[in-house]
C-alpha cells in the first residue's frame, strides 16, 4: 500500500481481510497476541485510507474462524475482533472506515467451525466463499 499501489485507482469499496496469518508463529517470527493484530490491521487500514480516494469506503473484516472452538488462535481472533471492532467504530466518526465480523456465519449453534465451508482449518472451500461473498455484498 505504501509503495503506490492505490495509485490511479478509484474502487468504491476496499476490503481488508488481514490478520489470520499473525496467529502462527514461524521459524522467523513469533505469533501475534489479540492487541498486535489488532495494532497491525488499524495500522494497514489507516495506510489504506491515507492512499485511498477520499470517497473509497474502507471495510475491514474480522478474522474468520479457524481451528476447534477451544483452540487458542480462536480465542485469539475472538479478542483482535473485539479490539477492531472498539477501536474502528472510533475512526469511523472521521473516516470512511468500517468494521464486520462474520464470524457467526461459519460457525455452528455450539461454536464449532462448520466444516462443510473449510478445505481445511484455515482456507475456505468453494462453499465457504460463497457464504463469505452472499455475506460482504451489502458492504459493497
């Protein structure tokens, strides 16, 4: 984003689906806890903005979930959807920026990951996209 990708542009609506990939930790970096995620993805979204047409809508997307429902990345992404959520409802008092959480679509009445919409834990099957695209188009 800050090396011009935006330039030129002029897309009605960006939306931001980050944060997911902060929960594992690799060989060359620890895991992000819920307020670094959260930190990262206000972050992102404020670049967005500061390069984005001024009438671009900015819609940031909580992080869906993955892993069982007692899985530490779950709570996770439950607390940075939470900080998200506080924190761009403050931002959108001055910017075309705007949050939504998604998650109760692919989890069961138990808060258990339906399965049906994941290939595996993480990416979503072509039944998963669906649900997510029927879900974003009145952001769009």
């Amino acid at each position: 984003v800050e090396n011009g990708e935006l330039v030129g542009l002029k897309p009605k609506t960006i939306l931001i689906m980050a944060g997911t990939n902060n929960m594992t930790g690799t060989k060359n970096a620890r895991a992000n806890d819920a307020n670094e995620i959260a930190d990262g993805v206000i972050n992102l979204a404020a670049n967005v903005r500061r390069f984005a047409q001024r009438n671009t809508k900015i819609v940031v997307m909580g992080i869906l979930p993955r892993a069982g429902k007692n899985d530490s990345m779950r709570t996770t992404a439950k607390e940075a959807n939470a900080l998200l959520d506080k924190r761009i409802k403050k931002l959108a008092k001055r910017e075309a920026i705007e949050f939504i959480d998604l998650s109760n679509k692919f989890v069961d009445e138990t808060g258990e990951r339906i399965k049906a919409l994941y290939r595996d834990q993480v990416h979503l099957s072509p039944a998963g996209y669906a649900v997510w695209a029927d879900a974003i188009k009145a952001y769009l």
